[in-house]
C-alpha cells in the first residue's frame, strides 16, 4: 500500500542536501585518503564543539561507540567483567549489547512514565557492591538527566555513560558533571549514532564518541584501530570501528543544519501536541527544563493495533519503538527473567510513533494529527 504520509522516507529528506553530498563523495574519491583523514577530524573537531567536550572519536556506529568505551574502561581498570552498569528497560538493544558483549552486566531499571526514560528515583535501590556505571538513554531525544543521577554518579564513584543515540543537539538546563548542558557531555562518555535515521544521519553506519577525559579518548581511539597506539604497534586487543572518510565527508554537509532540522521537529511537535485531543490516546509530555529534539513522536494507545490498522487506512504510516522491551528479548530473556519493570512493559505494548521525518510539513501535521482525533476503541 503506498501511503500519503508514509511513516519515513529518506529520499526526501536527503535532497535538499543531494548537490553537496554528491560534491563532498567526489572530493572524497579524488583525495585519495578513505580512512582516518581530513573529514574524520573535522567531524570529529565539530561534535566535539557541538556536545560541549574536549575530544570526540569517529567510530563505525553508535553500538560501537557505547561498546568501545565499556571496553576502555575495562582496559584503563575501571571496570572488570561480571560488574554492573544500570540502565533503563525501555531503550533499544544496543544500549544492552553494549554492555553485555564486554563481558558486563545490564542491570535494567523501569521508566519514568513521564520521561519515558530512566526513573532516576529507582537506581540507587539497583546499586550493589558491583555497580560501576549509569547508562542513562535520552530515549527519542528526550535529555535524561537530573540532579539525582548527578548525586548517585559522585556518593557511589560511579561513571556516567550517557547513550545520545537519538538525541544530538538536545540540552537541559540542569548542569552536568563537568558543567556543560548539552547531551553528549553531561557525562563521562557519551555513544553517538549517525544511523540513516537519525536526526543527523550518514548514508550508512556511523557514530562517534564524546568524553571530557583525555585517557579514555586515547584508548578508544586505539582499540578502534586495532588496538594500535602507532603503525603496528598494538598496545591493546583492538577492533576495526573506524568510520570511513565519505561517511564524514557526508555528515559535514548536513551537520550545519541540524539546528533547524531540530526546530521543525520540535515545531511538529507543537502542532502535534496542540491538534491532537483524543481520550484514546496520550501524548508525551514536555518540559521546560530542557531542549527535546524528537527524534521519535511517541503515543500511547491502549488498543494499538486498531489505530496502526485506523491510521494506514487514511494513508498514514507509524512505527513501534519499541514491541519489547530488553529484559524480555528472547537474548536476554532467560537470564532477566525474574526482572520486573512493569511500567516499561506496559508501555511496549502501547506505544506508537507518528511521522516526524522531514518528509513531513506543518499543514500535514495537522492532517494527521486531524485524523488521528477520529479514532474511536
């Protein structure tokens, strides 16, 4: 079935952009440096600026960018296998993947049903004596951030590994750890994804970590690379995650906009939010304490399927993000299975996200959100 307001489509949203990427690829070919040039360090010059932190390193996607810096941590000493980083039930699994794979537990928290994110009240009651870390996920672009997670990080000793997948560019007016505001530097750490679909997105799989401690970049930057400190020489037990020059290349002719590709969702959102009045259905909240950059527009709709039916029936496409949440993953699930968060699950089996692509204008948005007040249970 082709839909009117299909719930993504990447074509129109790289084509205002389609001349300069295409110039940018050429440069890359006619350089002759595919891998760790001049593109790589200048995105990593602009991340690093963007997120408020002294380093970045370009990596191969957001999944290595979390697991690479478990993995520094655990080669710096700071963390050892079997010991614990807290997480929220309700993210992706590459949040848990990332921890796991390093030979460390998740410990998942439920979520705020507000933030949809980390309920900060639950985590210290998830602390033990093998507890190193917070994850904290700005789930759908939304900061999750606080003075309680602050608090924990400094009384337990504890590293903040923030998971900015979804959430470039978003901010909070609560300071973090070194006395920034902006996601990816609120923390420790910070694993960015330029995933297509992100609100900053490659034409293929990247990512990027940013961190305000120098030792942590330069070990990161090394296992990335094979584990090499210089040409072979191989100071750790490394990986190949390096991003590629013309993903670079690309994300610096759409980095410049990502303020105003933020500002129109954030003005979908608005109309969303005010066009939307059905009791059938509740929307996520906002708040006035921080920048939310709605990389997702989240609904909870008790009879879930009826609408997903309703709404591709009057041309509208949505998505769940997400069905499962990842303690009940069938991966994970025997080992979880005495672990309860019950918000998290009730809400796997609610949600529902609308469109808010850049294939999306301001008059559709009230379109759809017009159409989604004529569902009925």
């Amino acid at each position: 079935m082709t839909l009117k307001y299909p719930f993504l489509d990447l074509k129109p949203v790289n084509a205002p952009f389609e001349e300069a990427l295409k110039k940018a690829a050429c440069d890359v070919i006619t350089s002759g440096r595919y891998i760790n040039g001049e593109y790589v360090a200048r995105l990593e010059k602009e991340i690093a600026t963007l997120c408020h932190t002294p380093y970045a390193i370009a990596v191969s996607n957001g999944l290595d960018a979390l697991r690479l810096i478990v993995r520094a941590y655990k080669d710096m000493g700071f963390f050892c296998d079997g010991d614990e980083i807290i997480m929220s039930a309700n993210t992706y699994i590459a949040t848990a993947l990332a921890v796991s794979s390093e030979g460390l537990k998740p410990i998942f928290v439920d979520m705020s049903a507000s933030t949809l994110n980390l309920n900060t009240s639950l985590i210290e009651e998830a602390i033990t004596l093998r507890t190193k870390a917070i994850m904290p996920v700005h789930l759908y672009g939304t900061p999750c951030w606080d003075e309680t997670i602050k608090q924990l990080a400094t009384n337990y000793g504890l590293k903040v590994i923030e998971d900015n997948a979804q959430a470039i560019g978003a901010s909070t007016n609560i300071e973090g750890l070194y006395g920034t505001h902006h996601t990816g530097g609120l923390g420790d750490a910070a694993g960015i994804s330029f995933y297509p679909t992100k609100n900053l997105g490659a034409l293929g799989d990247a990512g990027i970590v940013t961190t305000h401690d120098i030792t942590l970049a330069d070990t990161i930057r090394a296992l990335a690379n094979y584990g090499c400190d210089r040409r072979y020489h191989n100071i750790y037990k490394g990986f190949n995650c390096r991003m590629d020059e013309i993903q670079a290349a690309m994300l610096l002719v759409k980095l410049p906009h990502i303020d105003k590709e933020n500002i129109r969702r954030r003005k979908l959102v608005d109309i969303y939010n005010s066009v939307i009045n059905n009791n059938a259905i509740t929307k996520p909240d906002t708040f006035a304490h921080s920048y939310q950059v709605w990389h997702q527009y989240p609904l909870r709709v008790e009879n879930r399927e009826s609408f997903i039916t309703y709404m591709q029936n009057n041309g509208i496409g949505t998505d769940i993000m997400y069905p499962t949440p990842v303690h009940r993953q069938p991966c994970y699930a025997k080992e979880y299975n005495d672990t309860s968060c019950l918000e998290a699950e009730s809400f796997a089996k609610q949600v529902i996200c609308l469109p808010i692509g850049s294939h999306i204008s301001e008059n559709s948005a009230h379109e759809i959100a017009s159409i989604a007040n004529l569902f009925s249970l």
